[in-house]
C-alpha cells in the first residue's frame, strides 16, 4: 500500500465502511458466518479504539433468497423486495449475535435516495447518525430494498455509502468489495491489466477504465465504485477499495492492504454543495448559450433567463437541474428558481420581462449562484497528477 494511505488511515476518526454481497455471502449464496464474524470484530475494535465508525452492508436481497426458493437472483421488484425483507433480519440476527458479546448492538438505518434527496430528512438522518456515535452501537445502514423501487433508489450500495459518508463527512470510506482494486483494463479479459495503487484524480480516462460488474449477486460494478469515489474525494474524503475475503479491515486501517487509494480533495466542496451535486439527482436541463456558459464558468455568475436556449424536462421549484451549454458539455448542476413551464416562457428574455411575462418576478435568476455547483470545479476538486 501506497505510504500516504497509512498516513491517512493513522489520521482518519470518521470511517464508513462498507462490504459488498459476494463479501458477506458464501459461493452458495448463504451468510459467510466467518466473514462477517471477523469484520463485525473489526468494526467493534475500530469503534472501541475511539473511532467513529458507520457500516454499510449489502446482502438482504442475496440473503434472503434461498429461503424463499430462489436459485438465482430473480428480476421482478416484488420477488426482491419479499427476499430483501427476508434477509434484513437474517443480516441483523447475524450481526447482533457477533456485536453482542463485545458490548454492542446493531442501530439499524434504511435509506432510500428520496430521503437524503429532502433536505430536511437529510439533515434528520445526518442528526441521528450523530446521535448513535460514541455509544455502544453500530450503526448499519443499507437501502430500504424491501420498499423502494427504481424512482427512489440510490442506484447500489457504493454509492449509497458514498451518500453517507459524504453526508456525515467522513475522513475515508473503505469499499470491501469482490475486487481487489481498479485495474488498467478488465484484468478478467486482458492479462496484461495491472492495478492502480493510487488515483490522484478521477479523470475521464479513469472513469473509462471502469467495467461494469459480471457478479450474478451484487448490483454495483467498478463503474459504480469509481463514481462512488469522485463524489467522496470531492468532498474531501478517500476512498480505499480493497477485496473484503483477501483482505482484512485492520490491515487496511494500518496501511498494509493491497488495493486503490482515491486521493481526497485538497479544496474539498462545502456540505451543501456536495448535497446539491452528488446526492440530488436532476429532475431536467437547461441548455444555456455562449455567454451564459461563459458566465458560469469564470464568472461566478448566478443564471439568469436571457441566457437559457432550451428547457429539457420537467421540474418544479426547488428541483435539481443539470446545466449545459450548446454542445451539449456539462457546466453546473443546481436549484431551479422557477418550474419548468415558467423558465420555458422566459428563456432568452431579460430578467425586467418576467413580471410582465409571468405576472409576477418571484426571482431575478432561474438558478442562484448560492444554490449552484461548478461540475468543473466539483470534478477537479481533487489532487492534480
């Protein structure tokens, strides 16, 4: 391991961890009673150690389908929905027996992404989160499989412990996954892939070199975990991705694992613009000209009507909206001022025309800079090379 994760790691108080299905599950898709044993061990070692540590697990739905009859993972949301509310309380049951005769006991939290997507509820999370650390609990948290659906999912459990840590603002996140580390290609299809011990930066040309998952039992692939580590660098926290059956928890907290370290942001962003840009997810787009492209860029500038060409979407006050301009390149994600049919009507006229336009000016911008967030700055907003 690369000198600056131990250094890391010997600084680090706040840490999620989280562990992915084919970690917690054997090869005939039961609870890997030793492997969780082991890790449960470590989590409570870390948390008596003075640390604060929060765990987020995968595996209801793998769990749950042998007793429910399931050979394979099925594909209707019902059938994973029965299995992930099955094995939620396997997952526990295992868990509370490990943490037991250590003095501690499970604090179980189920998300969806409509709840860290509601600011208020975010905040209520965030507050309960902070209420359980320095007890003698364990806080667990996984998606609330058993009742979500596509519209409200995080999308997989990397980027929901990405969320999370970005959320209470964590010094790293630790991904035990079924992966040893990001590799230069696909190491199953080129033999001469090697691992990347650190990414200073996630660049485009990384983000390439993720591929999606080939696992019959997990959701997340690299790609997911690469996405998972440009929303938490950004933010100021690192990444540690490491293979949760060859690897131990221990080691990587003391700088022995082998894995990927992603580097934190040294101009990491502030929790509300983390909020905005890697928890909310855009309900529509506005396409902007030359000029209010410009303005956004170097400027600083909030944005303004007179520099909106075209509304993509639906969307309601408050509402997420990524922002491009007239190539179609990302330039900002933020709140809208204003629904979608109103920006429609006073797009491209200047901010004097809207009460005459719309009856009323409720708002000089569409989007204000306080309530805005660069994608330039929150994708460089990482160690240069």
């Amino acid at each position: 391991m690369d000198p600056r994760a131990r250094d890391l790691f010997a600084r680090a108080r706040r840490l999620v961890v989280k562990a992915g299905t084919r970690v917690l599950l054997d090869a005939d898709g039961r609870l890997d009673l030793n492997s969780i044993r082991r890790l449960l061990e470590e989590l409570a070692g870390l948390c008596a150690g003075g640390r604060q540590v929060i765990f987020v697990t995968s595996g209801a739905i793998g769990a749950g389908l042998a007793p429910l009859g399931f050979a394979a993972r099925p594909t209707a949301i019902p059938e994973l929905q029965a299995a992930a509310a099955v094995g939620q309380s396997l997952l526990m049951q295992a868990y509370n027996g490990f943490l037991a005769p250590l003095g501690y006991t499970v604090a179980q939290v189920l998300l969806t992404h409509e709840d860290l997507e509601d600011r208020h509820r975010y905040l209520h999370v965030r507050n309960a989160l902070t209420a359980l650390t320095g007890r003698r609990v364990l806080p667990v948290i996984n998606e609330n499989d058993a009742v979500s659906v596509e519209e409200i999912r995080t999308g997989d459990n990397d980027l929901l412990s990405a969320m999370v840590a970005n959320l209470v603002g964590a010094d790293a996140l630790v991904l035990l996954s079924d992966v040893a580390a990001l590799c230069t290609a696909d190491p199953t299809r080129d033999p001469n892939a090697r691992p990347i011990p650190v990414v200073e930066q996630v660049t485009p040309e990384i983000e390439a070199m993720a591929q999606g998952s080939t696992s019959g039992m997990g959701k997340g692939g690299m790609a997911s975990k690469v996405r998972a580590a440009k929303a938490v660098t950004a933010a100021g926290g690192a990444l540690f991705l490491t293979h949760g059956k060859r690897s131990t928890l221990t080691a990587v907290v003391e700088g022995r694992a082998e894995g990927t370290l992603f580097l934190p942001a040294p101009d990491p962003l502030n929790h509300r613009q983390r909020w905005i840009v890697h928890t909310l997810r855009p309900a529509g787009e506005l396409v902007v000209d030359a000029g209010g492209a410009r303005a956004l860029r170097a400027g600083g500038k909030s944005l303004l009507a007179v520099g909106i060409v075209e509304v993509r979407g639906e969307f309601a006050v408050g509402d997420a909206v990524l922002i491009r301009d007239d190539a179609g390149a990302p330039v900002a994600q933020g709140l809208a001022n204003y629904a979608a049919a109103d920006v429609r009507t006073i797009r491209g006229r200047r901010t004097g025309e809207i009460a005459e336009l719309l009856g009323v000016r409720t708002y000089d911008e569409v989007v204000h800079r306080d309530n805005l967030v660069l994608l330039q700055d929150a994708a460089t907003k990482t160690r240069s090379p």
